[in-house]
C-alpha cells in the first residue's frame, strides 16, 4: 500500500527530492552522453579500429556501469521517499494522494517550485489540473 501525501506533505518531501532528482537528471545526461561516446567508437573500430586507445573502450564501459548503478540509487532512494519517478530526462516525478476516495497522483517536474499539480493514475502528465482538488 503506497503512502498518500497531501500537497503540503509532498511539498514538504521536495526538500528531500528535489536534490535526488537534480543529481538524477545530471546522471542520465552524463549516461548518454558515455553512451553516445561508446557508440561512435564502436562505430571507429567497425570501420578500421586504427588510432584507437584500447583502454578508452573499457573506460566508457566502467563508466556506464557506474553511472547506471548511480541512478538506480537515487530512484531506490526517491521510491524509498514515497514518491514515483515518471520520466528520468525530465526529472517528473509522482507522489501518490487522494482526492477524496479516489487514488490520484500529485505530479512535480523538476524546475517547477512546488508541487502545485495533480492527475488521474490514467491521465499522466498530459492529464495535469491545477490544485487545489475542485
């Protein structure tokens, strides 16, 4: 059973959040750009493998391993929070709640200064209303 927020409650949970998903952001952009690296080399050694440092396949690969395990870390430590990572990219995340007996999800995107949107579990992010609940 997920804990429900309030939106004071998950305006409150940013204190904590917001920095876990600030590094998130940094580590996917960190993440593609070592995939984008390893690829083009991999795209060299395809081609002729010539002037290539050996070792620079290994630190690519070292590096994406790190950086993978780095963000399965802050996503354990955001759920572990109670809030629901949406998009990695964009740093959305999700904070379960209720609306009266209906299960809803308070919606936050990292740059936004509050937690001040809300959505179906259907709608996503498309679906977002203004809060307070009507």
């Amino acid at each position: 059973m997920p804990r429900h927020f309030t939106a004071d409650e998950a305006n409150s949970a940013l204190g904590q959040v917001r920095p876990l998903v600030e590094e998130l952001v940094d580590l996917r952009r960190a993440q593609q750009r070592a995939r984008d690296a390893r690829r083009a080399l991999g795209a060299k050694i395809a081609g002729n493998g010539g002037a290539i440092d050996s070792q620079e396949v290994s630190r690519l690969d070292e590096s994406l391993e790190q950086t993978h395990v780095a963000i399965a870390q802050c996503v354990n430590a955001i759920h572990g929070l109670g809030a629901i990572v949406k998009d990695a990219d964009t740093g959305l995340v999700d904070f379960p709640a209720l609306r009266g007996d209906e299960e809803v999800l308070l919606c936050w995107q990292l740059g936004e200064p509050e937690v001040a949107h809300w959505h179906g579990l259907e709608a996503g992010f498309a679906g977002r209303q203004p809060l307070p609940f009507e």
